[in-house]
C-alpha cells in the first residue's frame, strides 16, 4: 500500500505541467517586453523562442492528453513560424 501511493505520487509528480506553463507565462511576458524594445533585440527574442520551445516540448513530453498534445502540436508550429521571422530581425 505505501509503495502504492509512492508510485502514485511519483507518477503525478512527473505528469504535472505547472511548472512548465508558469514558466512559458514568463516567458510570454519577456517576449511583449523585447516586442516593444526600440533597441536590437534579434538574438534576444530568438534565445528567448528556443526557450519556450523547449518549455512547449517538455508539456508534450509529460501530459498524456490528447487536448494537450494537439495544442503543443500548434504552439511548436507557431514558434517555429516566429522564429523563422526573427532571423530577419536585428
């Protein structure tokens, strides 16, 4: 029973995106930032996207939802589509 509800705790510890999420948001928030920077941001706001890449790519790998994973699906489409865009940018 004790290892029961330790694997049980282990196997939710590991599925919980919370984390992950709460760091995108900050993420989010950093990228409206540089957005409205006047200054050269190009390296800034592409570090910053491989960043949320990878926050987006760890979701994927964590929830077992099928919701979530068309959703992670969309957002690495999106990022890929800015990234794409910020090489032109200084």
């Amino acid at each position: 029973e004790d290892r029961l509800a330790k694997e049980v705790a282990w196997l939710a510890d590991k599925a919980d995106i919370s984390e992950e999420i709460t760091r995108l948001r900050c993420h989010l928030d950093h990228l409206r930032l540089l957005l409205d920077d006047d200054g050269p941001v190009g390296r800034k706001l592409d570090f910053l996207l491989q960043e949320m890449n990878r926050e987006v790519n760890t979701i994927g790998s964590k929830a077992n939802d099928q919701a979530i994973a068309t959703l992670v699906v969309e957002l690495k489409t999106e990022l890929e589509r800015l990234r794409e865009q910020v090489q032109n940018v200084q």
